[in-house]
C-alpha cells in the first residue's frame, strides 16, 4: 500500500476552517498542500501553497487538481459525488466516496444506520406529502447540504411538517422525533490503512441556535457508556471502511440510551480542542491517515474546553483580542475570514485547566472578555 510521505502533495477538497487547521499540520510535518473550491483568499488557501478557486461542476479542473497532487482528501462532505469521482480518476481519494455517498445525505445515512442496527431516533423519510406522518413533536430537515443547524425546522404537528416542508420546496427531507435528551456528546475516532483505530475521549457538547457553542472533555461518562460510545465509532469505522477521521454526534437520552444523531467523515468542531490538549490532534491524524502513516497517541494531555467566536461576536466592533489572551490557559484560534456575520465560525478559543469542567469557565470567562471594550 502506498505511503504518501512527507515531502509530498496533498490535495484538499473545500477550503474552511477544517481544511485551514489540516494544513497547518500538514504544513508542520513538511507537506506541501493544494486546496480547490469556488473562493478565493479563503481560510484554507491562505495555509496552502496553491489555491485553486474555481466550480466543484468544473470536472476538467478537478481531474487537474488531482493530477498535481500524491492524495486527495475533502474538509467537508457535501463535495458532489462527481468530483470526488473525477478526483478519484486521477489520484488516491481518502477517504473513498463510498463514505461520502452515505454521509452527504441525511436520508441514506439515518437508513445506513437503522439497516445496520445502530441506535437511531424514530424518524420517517419524506419524498412526497403523504409521507408527513405524525411522530409527534419532530424536526424536518433537508436531506442534502445542511450544516450547523440550517435546513432545519421544529414542528409540532402533521399541519405544521407541511406547512415546513413547502417552505422547504418539497425537497427529500428527514422527519425526525425530538429527542429529550440529556447530554449531546460526540467520538472521534481514526483508521489508518491497515485498519488500525484510535479514538479520542468523548466530549460533551452544549449547543445553541443548533450551532455547537462549547465542547469540553473528557465527557463525565461511566465507562461503561464511555465503552458503548467508543465501541459504535469503530464499528462505523469498519462497516464504512473509512480510511480517516469519523465523528459521531449522539444523543444521550434521559433514561441513558445512546443514539446516533449524525456522521462526519472528518474532523470536528467537537474535536478542535484535540489540537492544545492532546498528543496528537485530530488533523494530524487525518493526514497521517490519508498518508499511509501509522497513527499518533489520542492520549489527553489535561482536561479542556473550546468555545466557538461567531460572526455575532463582532457586533459591536472588533473584539478585545488583549482581554481574552490575558487568561494565560487561553488559546485563540482565528480562520481568517473576512466577513463576521452572525452564526458564522469565525474562531475557537481553548482552555487547559485541571477539570473539563474549570476548562469550561475559562473559555466562557474568555469569550465574555471579548466583548469588553478596552479602557
Ligand atoms: P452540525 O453541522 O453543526 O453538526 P447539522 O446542521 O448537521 O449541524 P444536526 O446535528 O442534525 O445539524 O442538528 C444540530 C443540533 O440540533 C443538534 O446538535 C441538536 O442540538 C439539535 N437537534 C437536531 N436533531 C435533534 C433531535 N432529533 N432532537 C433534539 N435535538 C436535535
Ligand atoms: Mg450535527
């Protein structure tokens, strides 16, 4: 099997946040990296030493893209099949669009899992109006390209689904039962070529407006719920032969039942504590993944927290950056885009401390201090 090393090329489908992050570690381990999208100046492309700005539909570019590189892999997974698929004519794609065909889209990955057994919330696949049935207080959402909560609508009733489904444009939708839960938490876990896997403490995830707000870990699970969380990563991980990163989002219910609410086949705002707090972070063991190289430690160095900067928290003016980096623990992270609007990730600050849950009041104490307009 192929061993891409360092020294070589890595192409990197989308160009956010995550793709910015993969190549700063990329970049660290003596990699070069090439990044494609349709933006320019973009949070990736300002890491990378090629950016290339053009349409995902524009095939020719692509299989041109993947001709200048040794591996392609994609920072999100809502790439269309026919690029990763033009990609894959070209170079090695990791992981295999076989894992973005089941997670691009909320339907078949919701049906994946239930044929497979894994703990899912009811949920009823909507194609044409007389699928809205009632399961109750439920969600409606688009089975194609939503992320951090958009496309996304709360209904209560049959009327309301339907009323919510033409807003939609009658598009193929999930409905999907409301879940009472108690906590949201999320695995990442990794497999190399060989099959090897590693998996990360589980962290507790707090949300706001259906946008992760503040992450921390190691989650305060029993082992044994800590066991189940891990052992349902690795067997997605096998069952979707995923060579990379996957992060499965749960539900802890009320009476503490695991369900898997979704699948990311890459890194995750959950784990972008990983970069301050452990061996290894999450981005390097995506590239060592795709490369062929064995994986690093996932062992947590101390307990910590993250808190997403949102567009919003430019609302009044710049933030006071003096104020936040003033916490000595605190760790600010920026993904250089250029325009705060509000609900977007624009930045994450981590904290280390003795206690995820001390970890926490940093970051929050932190992000608070932003807005504090220096004296
Ligand atoms: P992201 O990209 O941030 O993960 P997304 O758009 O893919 O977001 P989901 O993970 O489906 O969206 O939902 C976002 C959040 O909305 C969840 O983390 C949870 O807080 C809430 N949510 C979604 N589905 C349910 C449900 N069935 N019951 C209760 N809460 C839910
Ligand atoms: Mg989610």
């Amino acid at each position: 099997m192929k061993t891409v090393l360092p020294g070589s090329t890595i192409g990197v489908l989308g160009s956010g946040q995550l793709g910015r992050m993969f190549a700063i570690a990329a970049r660290r381990m003596g990699y070069r990296v090439h990044t494609y999208s349709p933006d320019r100046d973009s949070p990736t492309g300002q890491i990378a030493d090629i950016e290339i700005d053009a349409p995902y539909e524009d095939l020719d570019r692509v299989r041109a893209f993947a001709s200048a590189v040794d591996v392609v892999t994609f920072e999100f997974e809502n790439v269309p099949a026919a690029t990763a698929e033009a990609a894959a004519e070209c170079a090695l794609v990791r992981p295999a669009g076989n894992v973005l065909h089941v997670t691009q889209h909320r339907l078949r990955e919701k049906m994946f899992l239930r044929d497979h057994g894994f703990p899912v919330t009811r949920f009823a696949a909507i194609r044409e109006a007389s699928d809205l049935i009632d399961i109750g207080p439920a969600i409606l959402k688009t089975a194609g390209f939503g992320y951090d909560g958009k496309g996304q609508y709360r209904v209560k009733s049959v009327t309301d689904a339907e009323g919510a489904w033409n807003v939609m444009g009658r598009t193929e939708a999930v409905l999907e039962a409301i879940v009472d839960f108690d906590a949201e938490l999320s695995v990442i876990g990794v497999r190399g070529v060989d099959g090897e896997c590693v998996f990360y403490a589980p962290s507790w995830n707090q949300h706001t407006d259906g946008i992760l707000d503040v992450s921390s870990a190691p989650a305060p699970l029993g082992e044994k719920l800590q066991n189940e969380a891990i052992e349902i990563t690795r067997a997605l991980l096998e069952q979707l032969d995923v060579t990379g990163v996957l992060c499965v989002e749960f539900f802890l219910t009320r009476d503490g039942q695991l369900l898997i609410n979704e699948l990311a086949p890459r890194p995750h705002n959950s784990g972008h504590l990983t970069i301050d707090a452990c061996i290894t972070s999450q981005f390097e063991q995506q590239l060592r993944s795709v490369c062929g190289l064995p994986l690093g430690s996932t062992q947590m160095l101390r307990p910590a927290a993250m808190a997403n900067l949102l567009g919003d928290v430019w609302a009044a003016g710049e933030p006071n950056w003096a104020a936040a980096c003033a916490i000595p623990e605190i760790k600010l992270h920026l993904y250089g885009k250029l325009a705060p609007r509000p609900g977007r990730k624009m930045g994450h600050l981590t904290a280390t401390a003795d206690s995820p849950h001390e970890a926490e009041q940093l970051v929050r104490t932190a992000r608070a201090r932003l807005l504090n307009r220096p004296a």
